[in-house]
C-alpha cells in the first residue's frame, strides 16, 4: 500500500493502488481525459494534486456494500425513503448508475470527452447543459 504525498507525481500502477481501481481503468481515464498526466517518454506520471481530487472523492469503505448504499441513499435523499422502500431504491439507484456508466463508455469511445467533461461541469455548477455551446466536433 502507497501511503499518499501530494506533492510527488504517481506511475500508472501506484495510482491505480491509491485509487482501488485497475490500471487498466487508471490508463482509460487519462486516455480520456478524466484524470490529468504527463508523458514521460512510454508511461505517463500523475501528479499528486491531481489524485487528490479523486480521493476526496473516495469514501473509506466500512460496513457491506450494501449497507454502504443504504447509507448513501438515506443521505442523498434526507432519510425520506422508509427503511421497508430502501432495496427497491437500491435496486433502481444502481439501474441508473449502470446506465451513467454505460452512457460514459459510450462518449467515451465516440470520441466525445469533450461533450462528457462538459455536460459535468455543467451538472456541477447546476446548470442544463447547452449543446448550442458544446466543443467543436461534439455537435451532431
């Protein structure tokens, strides 16, 4: 296990460590455009700034999966959902996490980064997204 410094810069496969990801998905996301590094010479060096925007994103995992998702749900949706609702939620909150993930890959692989990198920073800054405005190439 790599412990984290921000300030050093990260091969593929320690990032991949950091992250819990394989280096497989590591090396899609910078192909994409999703995660930032530099070449250097065949392989590619992440910066540590970079990573740490990710991890913050990472919770720690305690607990099984699935009461990790029911604790996710409860606060995503303010404990409204009554604890007999909380599978089905589960059940169509994963659905439609499989669909983002579907519909990421298929950007992705369309040559379409640009549009996905907008499209989010538009649902970040809780705006809709216009396509009017989107980077050249991602109109249709």
């Amino acid at each position: 296990m790599y412990t984290f410094e921000p300030t050093r810069s990260y091969s593929v496969p320690e990032a991949a460590k950091l992250l819990g990801i394989s280096r497989a998905a590591v090396a899609k996301r910078i192909k994409a455009g999703t995660l930032s590094a530099e070449r250097v010479g065949r392989n590619y060096a992440i910066k540590g700034v970079y990573l740490s925007a990710v991890l913050k994103l990472v919770a720690p995992p305690t607990g099984s999966s699935k009461e990790r998702r029911y604790e996710m749900l409860q606060s995503i949706f303010g404990n409204k959902i009554p604890p007999e609702h909380l599978q089905e939620a589960d059940e169509r909150f994963s659905a439609y996490i499989r669909f983002i993930a579907r519909m990421y890959d298929r950007l992705v692989s369309e040559g379409r980064g640009d549009e996905l990198r907008a499209r989010l920073d538009a649902a970040r800054k809780g705006v809709d997204y216009d396509r009017s405005s989107a980077p050249s190439g991602d109109r249709a």
